[in-house]
C-alpha cells in the first residue's frame, strides 16, 4: 500500500514553505507498492530493503537513497526527466519504452541495473564512486553494457556515441557546469571558429588609411541629360542701329 506524505505549504513556516511536495517511502521492508503521486511530487525512497514500486502516475523526480534490493518499475513518465540514486546497492530500474530519463545521477551505488528500450531513452549517466552499473537495451542494441568506471573520487559520464557505450572523466567549468573534456575542446573550437568569422566581417567593414593620409570624395558626376531636357541656349544681344540726325564726331 502506498504511503503519501505531501509537504506542500504546511503549518512549519517558512521552512515548510520552501519545501517541495513529495511522496515518500521511508523504512519499508519486504513491500509491494503501488506509488500514485502527483505530477509535481517527487517520489522519494530512502532505507527501504526488499521492495518492489511500481509507479503507476506521474512524477516529477525519483530518489532512491540508503536503500538496498529495490525494484522499481516506472509505467509513466518523469516530468523533469531526472534520477537520482544515493548510497544504495542492488537496484533496478526499468522505464516505460515510451518514456525517456534524459539525466542519472548514480553516487556511491553498487550493484545497479537500468532497462531501457533503446539508447534514446536515457541521455547521461553520472557516476561518482560506483561500481557494477549495467544498461539494458532492446535488441538490435547491446542487451546488456556494464559502465567502465575507472576507481576513484572523480565523477564520470556515460552516454551511448556511434553505437557503442562511451565513459568520460567530468570536469567542472564555470559556476560549476558539468562537461567533458572533449565536450568543451569542442565548444572551444566552435567558440574560436565564431570569433575568427565576426572578425572577418568587422575588418571587412573597416577601411585602413596610411599615415598622413586623409580621405577624399571624388567629385560627384552630374547626371546625364536627354536632348529634350537641354537648357535653353542665350543669343547674344543684336547692335542697335544709329538713329538720324544723331551727333557724330
């Protein structure tokens, strides 16, 4: 039976104010439950062992966290596209072949299992400290992948490349984002090939002048005219005659 705790806007103040609604699963053991949550909630699962969810609604995140033998079954869509997995082994997670979870976040997990109907269903999966982590395909696609994660502290992602599943190390740029290093030496040869072409075109615009030189216009050309539109011509004056009886000297 499935355990609903919305904690929208409560009577806790301002701390529950900030709180988003959830619907959670906390301390369950040996259960079989169906989750119908909202939406909006988040559907949250944490110290449970032996259980099996099947969710039956719409959400708007998973966490799974401090959890072990977990098996959950997702038949709608989640809203925000994102999971995320905490201290937790032995889990499985399969996706409606209509749905897609763009983003995983797997930390400090062991033992996890994603069913996917094809590589379009999943984007990224983000790993940090994990080991044994699987992606199932459908056939025509690799049945079954197992993430090459290197040991150690770092985080890692994983996303299926031309055919085949690619693992790189996760660097952290600016304000925190998350890339690869081949992602932002991409970026960066898009980002100097951007600034090499506005260059051109502003250099292109702009006429260089020697020293001591200044620029001049050349004379402007009357526009030609037609016969018909010609100025008239002036005769010159005609000499007057001298009258008779005019005084001569």
């Amino acid at each position: 039976m499935a355990e609903k705790d919305s904690v929208a806007v409560t009577a806790g103040g301002l701390e529950g104010l900030f709180r988003k609604p959830k619907t959670s699963f906390e301390n369950k053991q040996g259960e079989e439950v169906v989750v119908n949550s909202r939406p909006s909630d988040m559907v949250y699962i944490q110290s449970c062992t032996s259980c099996k969810f099947k969710v039956k609604s719409k959400s708007a995140k998973c966490i799974i966290e401090s959890s072990k033998d977990i098996n959950i079954e997702f038949e709608e869509p989640i809203m925000t596209g994102t999971m995320e997995l905490i201290n937790s082994s032995e889990v499985t997670v399969s996706i409606n072949p209509q749905d897609q979870l763009p983003t995983v976040s797997v930390d400090h997990c062991h033992n996890v299992h994603f069913y996917f109907y094809e590589p379009r269903a999943f984007g990224s999966i983000y790993t940090a400290q994990c080991s044994d982590v699987v992606v199932h395909l459908q056939p025509p696609y690799p049945r079954e992948t197992t993430l090459d994660i290197p040991e150690g502290e770092y985080q890692y992602v994983s996303s299926f490349q031309a055919g085949k599943m690619v693992t790189e190390l996760v660097i952290r740029e600016g304000a925190g984002y998350a890339t690869t290093v081949k992602k932002k030496e991409r970026d960066d040869r898009r980002q100097k090939e951007l600034m090499r072409r506005f260059e051109k075109h502003l250099f292109s615009m702009i006429k260089i002048s020697k020293p001591g030189e200044t620029a001049t216009k050349a004379p402007a050309k009357a526009p030609p005219t037609k016969p018909s539109e010609a100025p008239p011509t002036k005769a010159p004056p005609k000499e007057q005659p001298q009258q008779d009886g005019a005084k001569r000297e």
